[in-house]
C-alpha cells in the first residue's frame, strides 16, 4: 500500500507532517492493505489569511483498491491531527461497507 501525503503550502512543519500522517494512516489502514494499491491524503489549511474560524483544517482521504472506484472522504476540524483522525474513522467505515457489498455480489 502506497501512501502519498500532500500538504498545502501555508502548513508549518510539512517533511514531519507528512511522514507522522502517513505512517498513522498506513497503521489505521494496515487490515486492508491487501485491497489497496495506493491512498492519497490531502491536507489543507482553508483559511490560513484568516487565522480566526473554527474548523477550517481539511484532511481528504483518497482510497484506490484493487478493482474498483476510487473512494473518497473528507473532514474538517479545528487542527490537522483531529482532521485526520477524522477523515481515517470516516474511510475505514466506508472501506468496510464497500468491501462487504463487494463480497456479497
């Protein structure tokens, strides 16, 4: 499983950002890596001119498995590692409900 972590350009700390979120999700993920191929995470900070907001850090979770769509999920929160734990709750459900509806056909 490939994981590939892209972070916008105002997020402090991008080298270290993108190593800790990719080896969380690859951890998170590890039970379908066997379905996998490749996971792309885009992170965001949606109003870094605007330093005021609430949940303004985007985490969306590309998930490309071996014969199907892609499966996409987003979530926002107040910083990067609630977005991301998030964003991986959100996949790791979606993952389970297209697998077993791909099982069952």
């Amino acid at each position: 499983m490939n994981i590939l972590v892209h972070t916008g350009n105002h997020m402090q700390g991008r080298e270290e950002l993108n190593v800790n979120v990719a080896d969380a999700i690859g951890r998170s993920l590890e039970r379908f890596s066997d379905r996998i191929s490749r996971i792309e995470v885009h992170l965001a900070d949606e109003n870094s001119s605007n330093k005021e907001g609430g949940d303004d850090k985007r985490c969306m979770i590309e998930a490309r498995l071996d014969g199907m769509q892609p499966i996409a999920v987003t979530h926002h929160a107040a910083s990067i590692d609630q977005a991301v734990r998030g964003a991986t709750d959100k996949i790791k459900r979606t993952l389970d409900h297209h697998i077993d509806k791909h099982r069952d056909h």
